[in-house]
C-alpha cells in the first residue's frame, strides 16, 4: 500500500466516511529556543533546559507527515511577526506549513488534507490571535478550501471540484468561519481529548466517550496524547537534549517510550475494530499505526 496516495483506493468514501490517521501538535517537529512563559533569564535558561524536551511532539517535517499517510494536521497558534506554531515554545511558521501541504497536494493529486487551527494556551489561557491574519494567510488557497456542505460529498466529488483541503475551526475561537465561509465551523468537529496520567487511563476514556453512535455530520477526532510526565528521568533527558550534540541525543527518549505504550494499548483494544470516529491523532506516529489506521477504511 502507497501511504502517500492511499486515498486514491476510496473515492466513493464520503468525508464522513473516512478514517484518517493524524498527528498532535503536528508543527512541533521543529521547536525554536523561544519560549511563550515570558519569564526573564535565568529563568528562561532553566525552562528551556528542562521543558522544551517536552514541547516537542513529532520528529517529522509536515511533507514527510504526509507523505507516510498522515491526512489530519493539528496546529496551534500563537502571533508574532507572523503566525507561528507553538507548544509552549515557537515551531514552525503557519507559512511554512501551507508551503508544505501545498506542495504535498500539487503533488499528490488524489488526496485531501484536513487541519484543525487553533489558538495555543499559556499559562493565562488562550493567546490572542488576530484572525483577520489567518485569514490573510488562507486566502491565496481558497480555492483549494472544501466547504462546510462538503462533509457530505465524496473524495472523487471533492477532486473533481478541485476541493482538497478542509480547514477546522476550534469550538471555543468562532471568528475565523466568520472571516472565511469556507472553514468548517464548531458545530462540524467533535474533539474527544482527554489528558490522563497513564496511556491505560486514556485508553479507558476514549472507550467511554465512542460508546456512542458513529456521527456523520460532525468530525469525531480521538487521540493517544502522551505527553510526558515531568520525572527525575525526564529531567536528565531534558538536560540532555539542551547539551549534547544532535547525533548523541535520546531524541526525547520518554516522550517517545510514552507514545510507543500508547500506540500498544490503542491499536490492541480498537485501532483493529469498526470505529465510530474520523480522526485518530497521535504523537510520534508510527508506520505500522498509520497502516492499521488506514487500513480500517477498507472494512
């Protein structure tokens, strides 16, 4: 199976039809010395020493995201010069993921990408964000938008109508379909996230909230966060990773024991059964998760 054309093989799959795997906190791939806390040196010093470690959620650029299967993007924002992706420290620009995904579709011309955008936390809530700006950004691929109507149509129909990437809104931040028609409004998604301090606890949870029907007029987004618990061990790693050369890190080695345990418990109790979700969204993927995802929308 290609991964990066998989859903050339389902073109008479409605939106709501399909499964997609996808990746949390997806422009973290990249996390800059910058932090969001606004706290002076040395204390900056400190929290980059020890907590950017765990700002970082994936290893993958968004291209390679894509490329390995990945259809759904989760981006949270926060706003500098310009709009950059942030997890308590600034990734990626919004800029540089659109060049991505852009170029994946030009690319590709059988898929269809979904994002879901919002404004990144800190410790005082959400940051402001001018939406006019998202926007500004958007608008040069708004013909590439699928419309909120476009749940109900078909892969090949949204092909043929030259519609191939679905942009989310967060349910608490209703401006930007405001701005743009086009983005799918907070009554479309359904984010079932819950933050547990074991993988088992989450696994629990996720069964809990899809003991319900399978929607087909909103997106169902579930996930394995496994962000990784502050320890003495992960201090070390931390240390590590501000201080050792790029060849020699554990390239967060407990974030990602975390999100091996995850993939473990959730593809064994229901990534292998019928789900009543469309979104699966994990840190550090996997090819063999990936696969087992996308395989489910041949069932």
């Amino acid at each position: 199976m290609s991964r990066d054309n998989w859903l050339s093989n389902h073109p008479t799959k409605k939106l709501h039809q399909l499964i997609l795997p996808g990746t949390h906190n997806s422009g973290t791939y990249l996390i800059r010395s910058e932090n969001s806390l606004g706290v002076p040196f040395p204390v900056s010093f400190v929290v980059k020493l020890f907590a950017r470690p765990f700002a970082q959620c994936q290893n993958r650029t968004i291209a390679e995201q894509l490329q390995m299967g990945i259809r759904y993007l989760d981006l949270r924002l926060v706003q500098r010069k310009q709009l950059v992706v942030n997890h308590e420290f600034d990734a990626c620009s919004m800029e540089a993921v659109l060049t991505d995904i852009v170029g994946f579709l030009k690319t590709n011309k059988t898929e269809i990408v979904f994002v879901k955008a919002k404004a990144a936390h800190n410790s005082k809530g959400p940051e402001p964000i001018e939406w006019s700006k998202v926007r500004d950004v958007l608008e040069p691929i708004q013909e590439l938008l699928v419309p909120p109507e476009g749940m109900q149509w078909t892969v090949q129909e949204c092909l043929e109508r030259g519609k191939r990437l679905v942009w989310m809104n967060d349910g608490h931040q209703p401006h930007l379909p405001h701005l743009v028609p086009q983005v799918w409004g907070k009554q479309m998604v359904r984010d079932q996230w819950f933050d547990q301090p074991t993988p088992a606890a989450q696994l629990q949870k996720c069964l809990e909230s899809l003991a319900q029907p399978r929607e087909c007029d909103r997106f169902v987004i579930v996930g394995d966060n496994c962000t990784a618990r502050i320890t003495a061990k992960s201090f070390v790693l931390g240390f590590l990773d501000h201080c050792l050369p790029l060849k020699l890190k554990p390239e967060n080695a407990c974030l990602r024991s975390n999100a091996l345990e995850c993939h473990r418990l959730f593809e064994a109790s229901f990534i292998t059964k019928a789900p009543n979700y469309q979104v699966f969204v994990m840190d550090y993927p996997t090819d063999a998760l990936v696969d087992a995802i996308i395989r489910l929308n041949s069932t």
